[in-house]
C-alpha cells in the first residue's frame, strides 16, 4: 500500500511537469503525512543533509569541473579528430566518429548529459551538412552518449557505490569492457543503416600519417582517463581523490593550451559545473527521505517475494528488475532512478546472489539505456534540441540503437565476467 502510494504521487507530480527533485520530495513528504510510516518531521532535514553528507560524494563535484574544464580546453575537437583519423574512412564515416568520440570523451567527463551535449553541439551540425539525415544524426549522439557513465570515470558509480557501499573503484574498471561493447555495437549498428541509407565514408582510406598526428595532438586526451583509472587501481587515489587530480590535471592542460588562462573561462566552467552539482545533491537530499520510506516499506522483501512468484531463476529475477528499471526510465531521468532505487535494489541482488559489482553495473548500463528511451530520455531530449527537431521524429530511428543497447546488456548478464574480469585482476 504504502509504495503503490508512493509511486503513485511520483508519476502524477512527474506527469504535472514539477522538476523531478521536487516530485520525489513532494511524494514522499506526502506519503509521510498520509500514512504512518514512523518518520517524524524533526528528522527530515538531519535525513536530507546526511544523504549529501559524503567523502565519496565530493568526488562529483571534481570529476563535473575536471571534465567542463576539459571541455572548455578544446579537447573535443582533439578528440572528435583522433575519432576521424581512426573510423573515418568507414561506410558513414561521421556517424561512427561520432560513436567513437563518445567513447573517448566518456573517459574525460563522466557525464552522458556532457558528452551529448559536446559531442552533440560539434557532430550534428556537420553530419547533417555532409548529408545525414538530422533525426539520424541526433539519435546516434544521444545513443552514443549512453557510454559515457560506463566507461569510467563515471559520477553514476561514484552515485551507486556510495549509496550502495560498493568500491567505487571496482565499479570504474568493471565498465570498461561493457562500455567498450556498447561502443562497438552501436558502430555495427550504425554500420548497417549508413549503408542501406548510403552515406558516405569521411575521407577514402585509412592513413597512418594522420592517425600519428591527431594521436599526438590528442594525447593529452587520453592521458586524463589513464591517470584516474591508474591512480585508482594502484591505491595511489580514492575516487575522491583522482577527481582532485583529474581537475588539476585538466587545469594545467588548459594552461598549456591557452585556452584556460582567462579567468572569465575558468569561472563559467567552475559556475556551470556548480549549476549540474547542486542538482544531483537536491535530487540526494530528497530522495534520501524517498529511499528511507522505501526501506521501512520493506520494498525490497516486496521485489523479492514479487520475483519468487514468478520465477526462481536468479537470472530471470534480473531480467524483471532491469524491466522494472526500464519502465521507470519512461518517466523519470537516470540519476534520481539510481538514487532511489539503488539501496533496496543492492540487497535484492545480494540476496539473489550477485556479485556487487556486476549487478551494479547491470543496473547502471539499465538506467542509461532508459536515458534514450521516450518520454523522458533526458539525452534524447537534449540532442534533439541541439538538432532543433521534435523528439517525435527520432522514434523509428531510436529503435534498432535501442535494441542493440539492450542486446549488449544480455551479453553482459549471461557473461559476468565481461564485469569482473579487470576489477579481480587489478583490485583485491
């Protein structure tokens, strides 16, 4: 009763148009005041401040500057050149360069919205000026963008490993081989319909001369990702920390760059990351309250015996959670999912027997692919708007990228150790 209530002010405040913090507040302040549930109001605010209160949650607002800062470096076009030398000469050179930038760039911001958003505002443009279509053109960055949070580093792991107590660390290298997959079928993918569509490669042939160059004015690029993943895995840095590095790194590379030794650029890049942290820690402060009632609710003890009367196969069980996921994708953005969910959900797994970080990683690549899922999908919408195209347009398209996200994440799932490979191999 009391999480179909719940849920149920959730989607009527969602559908009302209330930013998605305020709707996740309002439910469950509404909740309170509707059943007794035995939370007294003198403790909301101490439960608002401590579900922001975190070491490890400090590491968002670092990896958000380090990667505006990166960004405002001119990075992007570095790394959208480096894409261009590699996959350019394919069939639909341009859609796969910008797959491949996607790729590249997750392992600078760690932000799916950043990644679309910078990917987006330099690719669109072009792809439709070379002859793409624009409703192609706008879903392959938003589907790309779908890698960024899995590739590390990733302010969703950071998210989920907090809320969960699941090392961080392990959640980064964990994504690396899935977000890999994604990437690469996602080019297949994008493969099939450059060619049924005809689109043309970028430049003729595969060249080594200008995979040299750009690799070099590049590097800097894929230096970040290597120091973050390598302090981490080597014990030098917690998460918290290598953001810390990664800001300072980004820092000095804007310096040697010339493009950050104005102060009126540094400062937007510090006000604009401050604008994206405070909304992750509003969304924090009031889903701690949603998840608290969640857990006195015994949601999970609900998903739990829910499951078994369906089916007893751990892996089925996993198939209806990410439906689950899926279905709340619809209506609410991935970062509130997560927080909501990922506490109740955590123990569901664990009582399912899944390893931790596997099942965080499922259920991360899940949130994301509802990422691009209508009627919300937040990256959906934002690429859209770059395109300056209805959403609606983008649907049919949608379909087969959003198969083949789907496609990868069964992999995923039936082999675990696309998940746990690199972490038992580089983490005790």
């Amino acid at each position: 009763m009391v999480v179909l209530l719940l849920f149920g002010l959730l989607i009527t405040f969602v559908f009302m148009g209330i930013p998605v913090a305020i709707c996740i507040g309002l439910a469950a302040l509404t909740t309170i005041l509707l059943v007794d549930i035995g939370i007294p109001f003198t403790l909301l605010p101490s439960q608002m401040f401590s579900g922001m209160n975190s070491f490890t949650l400090m590491a968002i607002p670092f990896f958000i500057l380090a990667g505006e800062m990166m960004n405002r470096a001119g990075l992007t076009i570095r790394i959208l050149n480096l894409a261009e030398a590699i996959v350019g000469h394919i069939r639909g050179g341009l859609a796969h360069v910008n797959i491949l930038a996607s790729m590249l760039m997750a392992g600078v911001s760690g932000s799916g919205a950043a990644d679309t958003a910078a990917i987006g505002t330099a690719m669109i443009s072009t792809m439709k000026e070379k002859g793409f279509k624009a409703n192609f053109a706008v879903v392959v960055t938003a589907a790309s963008a779908t890698v960024g949070p899995i590739i590390p580093p990733s302010v969703l792991f950071i998210l989920y490993g907090f809320l969960t107590n699941v090392s961080v660390g392990k959640l980064f290298l964990g994504g690396i081989i899935p977000g890999i997959l994604m990437g690469l079928g996602l080019m297949v993918t994008s493969y099939i319909i450059c060619r049924k569509e005809g689109y043309e490669k970028s430049h003729e042939k595969f060249e080594s001369k200008r995979l040299l160059k750009r690799t070099k004015e590049g590097f800097v690029a894929l230096l970040v990702p290597i120091v973050i993943i390598g302090s981490i895995s080597t014990g030098f840095a917690t998460a918290t920390e290598s953001g810390v590095i990664a800001v300072v790194l980004a820092f000095i590379i804007g310096i040697l760059f010339r493009t950050l030794n104005n102060f009126e650029t540094v400062k937007n890049a510090v006000i604009s990351s401050t604008h994206t942290t405070a909304i992750i820690f509003l969304i924090l402060a009031t889903s701690a309250i949603f998840s608290n009632i969640l857990v006195r609710a015994q949601f999970q003890t609900v998903v739990i015996d829910t499951l078994q009367t369906i089916t007893s196969s751990p892996t089925l069980s996993l198939l209806l959670i990410i439906l689950f996921i899926f279905i709340m994708g619809m209506f609410v953005d991935v970062t509130p999912i997560l927080i909501m969910f990922a506490t109740p959900l955590a123990i569901v797994g664990e009582q399912l027997g899944f390893d931790p970080v596997f099942f965080g990683v499922v259920i991360v690549i899940a949130s994301m692919i509802g990422s691009v899922t209508p009627p919300v999908g937040g990256l959906l919408l934002i690429s859209a708007s770059i395109g300056q195209i209805p959403i609606a347009s983008t649907f049919r398209i949608l379909i087969p990228f959003v198969l083949t996200l789907i496609f990868i994440l069964l992999i995923v799932i039936l082999i675990p150790g696309t998940v746990t490979l690199i972490p038992n191999l580089f983490m005790d």
